[in-house]
C-alpha cells in the first residue's frame, strides 16, 4: 500500500500571539463540539477515497489542538482508526501549548497513542514572551516538560524563535542552554517573520517595533545552529534540528514531496496529481459536510514540469539535499540534464554545492535560498 501522512487542523487558540497569521481563532470556543463533528464527517469521506493507502503519520496543529478538551481529541482519533487503514502507523504528533496542559490531558495522549509532542515555547525569558503575545510563561513551560516526561513521552520537540524585537543574543542562548539541559530530542528553530494581517504587522508599519537588522538576525541563526550541533543535534531542514533518530516524520513527507491530506478548516492537501485546500471559515466548511461534500474551495493541477520544481525547492530544504539517484528513479530523467545550467550558475554564486550523488544549499546558500527556488520555477 502507498504511504500518506495526515494532518489535522485545530483551529483554536486561547488567544493570538502577535506574530500569527495561521487559521485560528480566539473567540469560537462554542463551535467546538461543531467542528469537531463535522471534522469527523470529513474524515468519514476519504475511507473509501484512500483504501489504497496506510496512514504513516498524524499531525495535529492549529491553532492550539492543547486548548480543546482531550476527549475531542480522543475522538477525532477513534474516527481515524475506524476509517482508514493505520497498521503502519508510525508517529502521531500534538502541538501544545504549556498553558493549556495539565496532568489529565497528558495522561489521555499517552493512552490514546500520541507519542510525538511538540511544546511551543519560543523563549524562557519571560519578558520576551509578554512582548510577542504568548499567554505562557517559563514555569508553565517546565511543568509541562516534566510531566511528559512523567508520563514516559521520549520524543518532545520544542519550537524557539530568534530575531524578536527586544531579543539580545544572551536571551537566546540562554533559552537554548536551558533546553539543551533538559535533554529533548528536537528543536524547531524559526526567525520572526512579520506577516500582513497581524498585530506585529501594524505595529512594524507604524514604527512601533524596531526588528534586528539583517545581519545581526543571520548571526542568530548560524551561532545558533552551530552551537545545537555541538550538543549533538543533526542540522537536518533549515530550521529543525534532532538527535539522531528523531526527525519529524510527518515533515519529511512535506519535504520529500510525499503524498499528505490535510482535513479541517483551511487545510491544504497535496495527493493524485492535485494540490487543493479548504474553506477557511467556519460556515462554508459546515455548510459542505453537513451534505456530506468535501469542504473543498479550491484546487489545482500539478504538472510534470511544477512536481520537479516542487521536489527540488522542498528538497533543498533539508540540508543532506537531493539525492541524484532519487531523482532519476522518481522522474525517470537525469537532474543535470534540466538543470545543469541554474545549478552551474548557483555553484559558482557559492548557493549550492554539487558532487556525484548529491545537489545540496550551502551556508550561504541557506540563507539566500529563494534566490535558487525562484530560478527553479517554471
């Protein structure tokens, strides 16, 4: 059978941090159970649609999937296992943040399978989260640390920012020590990004907020990424790094152009030859299940010409590259045959390093990648 990995959207949140332009939404506590049952009408739909695939991961992300009682949860899963065929099932994640957590809630995701958990910390400075809107502190990070690992969860990914307004490079190294101290397995790595549509966005625009200067935020990153490797983690994507063994699953079929559904409000999937997303709010995603119709609101076809481009730009994301023969095997063509030239230009730009068996960013290239990804679009 075909492996596929599956993602659920949990579009909840107690409140939206300043940065966030993700599908959530901090006043829709009472569309709960709603949207949970329709979710589960949703999923009810692909049984027969993907008899020919073994659900290899499971992703719940938002939103906040912590801050919904862990019985939704519960069932969203029962509903899984009912429906569609999980005998190869290998990781099943749950974002969480440390304010919504409490012993019962993790004692429910250790019973009903969940053995990925991925805390959204950001910082362990305290002043720094009040500045970017988390409702969490560093004490409601540690509780939650430890009873996950009470509860015998041996796979915690952590996500942290870098580049924050008012962040100095003691903050972050501070916050870095401090989780390498604890022993996770992985850690997300991600630079503020102002995205339109958010509060740091306004605030950017009308001078509120002073960012770190380009060089100063690059730094952040390298010093960063380089001080996590010689505590062992592997620089696997741009921005995750694990011990060995404890890369994110469900993330490498993103990255390795694998064949994902996505199910909930706004979700996006990528299988038979299309790419297509849901309605992004509530009404019309009611409105379609409740005919039993996907709630799809748009969709388009992926072409030969667009899966290359797609498979190298993803690719190239995790920093091993692309592996030549891999890419021979899947498109029946040789690499360097379509793009010996952008490569040739890229290599001498000092972008991409290129050898026998594998095309790959180098450092500089990391931080310059879109310029290789645009030259790569048909």
């Amino acid at each position: 059978m075909k492996e596929l990995a599956l993602y659920i959207h949990i579009p909840f949140c107690i409140s939206k941090c300043y940065y966030c332009d993700f599908n959530s939404f901090s006043n829709k506590k009472l569309l709960i159970p709603d949207y949970i049952d329709h979710l589960n009408n949703e999923i009810k739909l692909y049984k027969d649609k993907l008899e020919d695939y073994t659900i290899k991961t499971i992703f719940f992300g938002g939103g906040t999937p912590s801050s919904i009682e862990a019985i939704y949860i519960g069932k969203i899963l029962e509903t899984i296992y009912e429906n569609l065929n999980v005998d190869n099932l290998e990781e099943i994640s749950i974002e969480v943040n440390p304010k919504t957590m409490d012993r019962e809630k993790v004692k429910i995701y250790r019973e009903m399978g969940i053995n990925r958990v991925s805390i959204g910390c950001q910082s362990l400075r305290d002043n720094i989260l009040k500045k970017i809107g988390r409702v969490h502190n560093s004490e409601d990070f540690y509780e939650t640390y430890n009873l996950l690992r009470k509860y015998n969860f041996s796979n915690i990914n952590v996500d942290l920012m870098f580049g924050l307004p008012g962040q100095t490079f003691d903050d972050l190294f501070f916050t870095l020590g401090e989780v390498v101290k604890l022993g996770v397995e992985h850690i997300s790595f991600y630079s503020l990004i102002i995205e339109e549509g958010t509060k740091y966005y306004d605030w950017y625009q009308n001078g509120k907020i002073i960012l770190l200067d380009e060089g100063e935020e690059r730094k952040m990153y390298h010093d960063g990424v380089k001080y996590l490797q010689s505590k062992g983690y592997e620089h696997y994507e741009i921005s995750n790094l694990a011990k060995k063994g404890y890369a994110c699953k469900h993330n490498l079929f993103y990255w390795k152009l694998k064949p994902y559904i996505g199910v909930g409000l706004g979700s996006h999937s990528n299988i038979w030859g299309k790419r297509y997303w849901n309605y992004e709010n509530f009404q019309e995603y009611f409105e379609f299940l409740s005919k039993n119709k996907f709630p799809i609101s748009g969709e388009e076809t992926i072409d030969r010409e667009m899966e290359i481009a797609e498979y190298l730009i993803l690719g190239l994301r995790l920093v091993q590259g692309i592996d030549k023969k891999d890419f021979f095997n899947r498109f029946g063509v040789s690499i360097d045959n379509i793009y010996r030239e952008i490569f040739n230009k890229h290599k001498k730009n000092g972008l991409i390093y290129i050898d026998d068996k594998n095309i790959r960013l180098t450092e500089k290239g990391l931080d310059l990648c879109n310029l290789v990804f645009v030259d790569l679009l048909p």
